[in-house]
C-alpha cells in the first residue's frame, strides 16, 4: 500500500509539472505556472513523507516535515529546502496578494527549481 502511496504522489508531481510547463510555454499564465510548479514540489515531499510513513495535509507541516527529516540529517542539501520555502512563498503572493505580478523571469526560475527538485525526489526514491 505504501509503494502505492508514493508512485500515485510521484505521479501527481510529474502531472503538475507538466501542467506548469504547459502554462509557463504557452504564456497563458505565468501566475499559474508558479502554481503548478510548487504543488509538484508538494506532492514530491508528500511521497517523501509516506515514504517514512508520516504524513500531513498542510502545506506548512509538510516543509517542516521535509526540513526535520530530509534536509536536517542532510538526505538532500540545503537548497531544496530553501528552495522549497521560496516557491511556496511566491506561489502564496501569486495566489492570494492583490495587484501582484509573477513576470517570466520569476515562472522560468520557479519551473526550472520545480523541475530539479522533482527529479532529486525521483532518484532518492528510485523511481
């Protein structure tokens, strides 16, 4: 049940991703982009967790998660951590801050730390 768990979160990861680069390629929506970019870094640390069989629906006790057993043992670097709580960040602005934009630039970045970090995910869980 549990490899179960992980591949069906690894999939929703790559599907967001996808539909980030979709957004992000098609200029429709850099905002969105961001958006779909961060929920594939989400469900990438939701197959983590079940993974180690702990589990969380917030948002803020997944990075918590991430950063006190992934990040702070050392399992990944730093960055991914950082990186993490920055994507969350802007995809928060995006979503909820008034009158704020995500330019290109802010999408590219976001969809290439997206990318990167899901692909780490991948090769720790050997997928």
């Amino acid at each position: 049940m549990k490899e179960l768990l992980i591949k069906y979160r690894m999939e929703r990861a790559e599907e967001s991703l996808a539909e980030a680069e979709l957004l992000y390629n098609e200029g429709k929506s850099y905002r969105g982009a961001v958006n779909r970019a961060y929920y594939a870094m989400f469900y990438s640390v939701l197959a983590l967790l079940a993974k180690q069989g702990k589990g969380t629906s917030k948002h803020s006790g997944a990075m918590a998660l991430f950063d006190l057993n992934f990040i702070k043992p050392g399992i990944f670097p730093k960055e991914m951590g950082k990186a993490l709580h920055r994507i969350f960040d802007l995809r928060q602005m995006g979503d909820y801050r008034d009158l704020f934009q995500i330019d290109q630039k802010k999408a590219e970045s976001a969809l290439k730390t997206s990318r990167e970090f899901v692909e780490k995910v991948k090769e720790y869980l050997k997928l």
